[in-house]
C-alpha cells in the first residue's frame, strides 16, 4: 500500500537546523531541537506526554492523544503506525518500530503511553 | 540534494487557547 509519510524521514535525508548546521535525520539529537528552538523567533520546543494510543479509522493508523506542555492541553493527532515522533533523550520512536526501519531505514524505538516527545508551538501564543 | 528544515520533522501540537 503507497505510504504517504514525508520523505524526510528516509535515512539519510539531510536536515537543515536553525543555525544552518546540516545532519543527517538518523543523527538528531534532543539538542539539536533545543538549541535551534532557542534561536528561532517564532517556534519554541514543547514537551508532549503519549497519554494514549488507541486504533485510527483505518488499519494501518493510530489515535495518539498527547498531553502537551506545562498547560498539559491534551491533543490527539491522527498517523500511521510507522510514523516517528522524536522522544525526549531516546530519539525517533514510532508505534511500530519495525515498520518505519523497513520502510525509512530509520532506527526506531517502540512508543509507548508515557514516552514524553519533542513538539513545537508558537513563541507568540499567550 | 533537498535540505528540510528541522522544525519539520516533529509536530505542531498547538493546544487551543483562548485570549
């Protein structure tokens, strides 16, 4: 079946940070976000807890309900199951590890209910 | 070869707030 993940995700895919460094997305580090959240003007890094992961409408999908920053807002995003999310001091994880490798040669670890990941929000926002 | 900014690769979660 035709995945619709972003091609970033491919091993290898060369990501630019804010401060212009490029790397490599297997090579990510927690830093990495932080310190180029710190430097951009408009995005600051939150930490968004899985409180959930329940099935999605279709068979390959997942409800994942995150509970986001010091507000703890809970928000649910829709994705595949192969789709990675970037844990807190662990790296990229998804809901099924092995299917991200094979399909993005991207090393993952399972995400599980309390995993805390990196998210973005607007600096502006009151 | 494409570049992605960083800010690509992890998710908006904008939790909805009211002014």
């Amino acid at each position: 079946s035709p995945v619709a993940l972003p091609p970033f995700f491919m091993r290898g895919s060369i990501i630019q940070l804010a401060d212009g460094e490029l790397k490599r997305v297997e090579d990510l580090k927690t830093e990495d976000f932080i310190q180029s959240a710190e430097i951009s003007s408009e995005l600051k890094i939150d930490s968004s807890t899985v409180e959930r992961i329940d099935s999605g409408q279709s068979p390959n999908a997942v409800v994942i309900q995150f509970s986001v920053g010091e507000l703890k807002a809970q928000v649910c995003v829709e994705v595949l199951v192969e789709y990675p999310f970037f844990v807190f001091g662990q790296g990229w994880s998804s809901c099924c590890p092995d299917r991200t490798t094979q399909l993005f040669e991207l090393s993952c670890a399972k995400l599980c209910v309390g995993d805390v990941c990196v998210s973005l929000t607007l600096r502006g926002l009151r | 070869v494409p570049v992605f900014p960083w800010h690509s690769l992890v998710p908006f979660l904008a939790p909805t707030q009211s002014d």
